[in-house]
C-alpha cells in the first residue's frame, strides 16, 4: 500500500522474481497474485495483496487480514521518494489506516468465539490480550459495531 506511482508493483515483481517489466501498469482497486516456491523441500505460497488507488481505496487495507491470515501477515508502506516533503505525511496516514484494520480485527476477535484462544497467541508475541479493551480504547474513530 501507498501512495500513487510510488512503486507498489514494482516492488511485488522483485519479491516474485520476475523480470523487469516494460513499463509500469496502473493497479486499479486491489489486485491479487501469488508465487509458490520450493526450499528445503519446503513448499511456500505468499500471497500479494496490491492496493492500487491510493488514499481514495485505504479502506481496503483491511481485506487481507482474516482468519486464515492474521498470524502471518505482513503490511508493507511504498513511499514516494521523489516527493520528500509528503513522505512523513504519507507514512503516517498509511500506518494508521494499518493500525484501525487491526483493531477493528482485534474487536472482532473479541466476539467470535473460534478464537478462544486469541489471549493465548497475542500473549505469545508480547501483547497484553487480544480480549483487553485496551485495543478498542486506544483508537477514538473507531465505534463498535453489532454486525461485526
């Protein structure tokens, strides 16, 4: 995620490996693609997630994080070199459309009883609870929501 023309898909091509484009493509709303690979017998898929559009599409920075995918996934901000008076600006933005994805995952987790043992994993990596209302708290643009 990022900002527009600020390499999103250029970068997701050099982690797939693939060869140098010809030229850039506009990504338009969010795209998917993946690439599976062998290592040490091992086989892996990693799946890329692109969110195209910019600020008017940051909404959808919370599609990815679901169930299957919440213990493994990894967010990475593209910024703008080429504009170094809107990097901090952008940086932030991004981190905290990041971050209001997350807490509302975190409240929803709170109220599904599949993840029983949420407390149990976000212990494990040195948060308090994923049940603490200390996560809903801390945002206040975030308002609970019966259908979630």
């Amino acid at each position: 995620m990022g900002e527009k023309s600020s390499g999103k898909t250029t970068l997701i091509n050099l982690l797939k490996g693939a060869q140098k484009e010809e030229g850039p493509k506009a990504t338009y709303a969010m795209e998917y693609s993946f690439v599976k690979r062998t290592t040490n017998n091992r086989k892996e898929v990693v799946h890329f997630y692109e969110l195209g559009g910019g600020k008017e599409l940051a909404e959808l920075v919370s599609v990815p994080l679901t169930k299957e995918t919440y213990k493994n996934i990894v967010y990475i901000i593209s910024v703008d070199l080429s504009e170094p008076s809107t990097l901090m600006e952008s940086l932030e933005y991004w981190l905290r459309k990041v971050r209001e994805a997350v807490l509302l995952f975190l409240a929803f987790l709170n109220n599904d009883p599949y993840f029983e043992k949420a407390d149990n994993f976000f212990k494990s990596i040195g948060a308090s609870s994923a049940r603490s209302d200390n996560y809903i708290k801390t945002s206040n643009t975030l308002e609970q929501h019966d259908d979630r």
